[in-house]
C-alpha cells in the first residue's frame, strides 16, 4: 500500500482490493532494474529453467550440471529465466474531445479510473509507474519511478487534467517513443480520433523499441449508436466548426464510415500486435480492467 489517504474521485477501494487479487503482467520481457514477476531479455537466478549451454572459463562452478557431465562427459551450465520489475508509464488523451459522455461519466472521467487503477496495482507489486497527458502536445510527462511518493504525484496530475485541445496523439507516440529508453508497458487511453494508418506508424515505432503496448479505446454509447432522432447542431470538442443536421439523413453514411474506421483500427493493431480493448465507457471499468490482467495472465511468458 501507499500512503496516501487523500479521498480520490476515480480511485474505488473496494474495486482496488478486488483487482488486487489480479497480477499486472508484460506480455514481453522488461528490462528492470530489480527483481520482479516479469520475463526479463537476459538469463538470471530463478526457478524456471531456460537451457543448457556449453561451459566456458569464467562461468560459475555452482552452475555446472553434474548428471549433464556424467552423462556427455562434457561440462554443461544451466541456464535460467530471470525475472524483473516493469515501467508502466500511462498515456491519458486530455484532448477536447474526451470532454463527451452521454451518461454520468465523460471519456476523461473514466480514462482517469482506469490509470488509477493500474497505477495502484503496478505499485503494489513493485513496479514504477509514470504519466503522460496528452492535448495539442505533450501537456505533463512524469517518467515511471516506483516509491509512493511518486505515486501520488500521478493520482494529483490525474486529478487536475481538464479536456481541452486539438488531439496530438501521433507525435506524442513517437516522442515518447524515442524518450522512454528502456522496455515498458505503454499503456495508452483515448478516443483516438486519428487516422488508422497514422497510428499503425505510432504502434509500429513503439513495437520496434520493445514496448508492450496497450490500447483503451474509450468511446461513447451514443458515438456507436448513433441514436438520435430529431434534427441537431453537432460540436467538434476539439476547436473546428459545428455543424446542422438531421441525424436520420446521415445515419447509414455515419455508420458505414464509423464501421470503415473499426475495421481498418482493428487490421492495424492485429497487424502491429497491440493488445488492444474497445470500451464503451458505459460499462464497469472493472470488468473491462477483469478481462484486460486476465488476458495478459493467460500471455504469460510470450517472449
């Protein structure tokens, strides 16, 4: 635990000490600077063993296979899985348009739960925990660090970011990129009001640079439905024009371009391997956070 017991909006702590029975796993080796539950690129102590390879001078006698000897009549170390902390550093959009919610909670509000969430757990099991809000730039950037007290200095950034802005995601993807040196779990919460094959450059730099990367696309019920029956003035959240209309004149248009822009999402991620989850922000962040640890729990040791 951590000891901050400031009252947060977004933090449940009921939800948190049932997600605490889940482990937050990387689906690829991480490179930490302690150990931890998570696969590590390089070969270390535990007790899961990785191969056998030729003794050279220099190794540790304590590894040598004594039964691999007397069988080959040759020397022979083991080798085993080293295991290591993770960064998880937190991507939250705060772009004007995540400023929309249909219901009691806009794409913002419930971005922040599942931060906060995530955050709480990766600091429970040792790892470092870092934030990055993202409008017309790079508005906050913590790098990951894991004591509490850096923590709460996440939970207070979370608790004062407003929706505001034109949506920069793509250069702030690849900055961030380039900037977080070592192997993290990116872990990016947005409407991603960007073109498909813009973001397949964005997962395919971060891919390249070892990052797991993780996608919560946070869209509104209405947005899917598009259940509107008299004639409205529609606002673009992020600055542009609004625009007159009758909504049973554009709906199949709507739905045909809305289904384009799924479809061709879901090719891209398939094709850069994210670990990708559409939620409509009217369901329980916590069966979406249920289904997302135990996936990665099932991926376990992918390398």
């Amino acid at each position: 635990m951590f000891p901050d017991r400031r009252s947060r909006s977004f933090l449940d702590p009921a939800v948190l000490s049932r997600l605490a029975n889940f482990p937050l796993l990387a689906r690829r080796p991480m490179q930490g600077n302690v150990s931890g539950r998570h696969p590590s690129p390089h070969r270390g102590s535990s007790v899961e063993f990785a191969e056998y390879r030729k003794y050279v001078p220099g190794d540790d006698l304590r590894r040598l296979d004594w039964r691999a000897y007397g069988r080959s009549d040759r020397f022979y170390v083991k080798e085993f899985e080293a295991d290591t902390n993770l960064r998880c550093c937190l991507v939250v959009d705060t772009s004007g348009s995540m400023d929309f919610g249909s219901g009691s909670v806009n794409k913002l509000e419930y971005a922040r739960r599942i931060a906060g969430a995530l955050g709480q757990l990766a600091l429970q099991q040792g790892d470092a925990v870092g934030l990055a809000c993202v409008a017309r730039g790079l508005v906050r950037n913590i790098p990951p660090r894991r004591n509490p007290a850096h923590l709460k200095a996440v939970f207070d950034i979370l608790e004062q970011i407003k929706p505001q802005g034109e949506t920069q995601l793509v250069p702030v993807l690849h900055e961030l990129a380039e900037t977080i040196r070592q192997r993290a779990l990116i872990v990016i919460l947005s409407d991603l009001f960007v073109e498909p094959e813009l973001l397949r450059g964005c997962f395919q730099h971060l891919r390249f640079r070892k990052h797991d990367v993780t996608v919560f696309h946070l869209l509104d019920p209405k947005e899917l439905a598009f259940s509107f029956h008299r004639p409205m003035r529609f606002l673009d959240m992020e600055g542009g024009p609004a625009l007159f209309a009758e909504p049973n004149e554009i709906a199949e248009r709507y739905h045909k371009a809305l289904g384009g822009y799924l479809e061709e999402l879901h090719r891209v991620v398939l094709e850069s391997a994210v670990d990708y989850h559409r939620v409509a922000i009217d369901e329980d962040y916590e069966q979406v956070l249920v289904r997302f640890l135990i996936g990665r729990t099932r991926s376990k040791g992918v390398r």
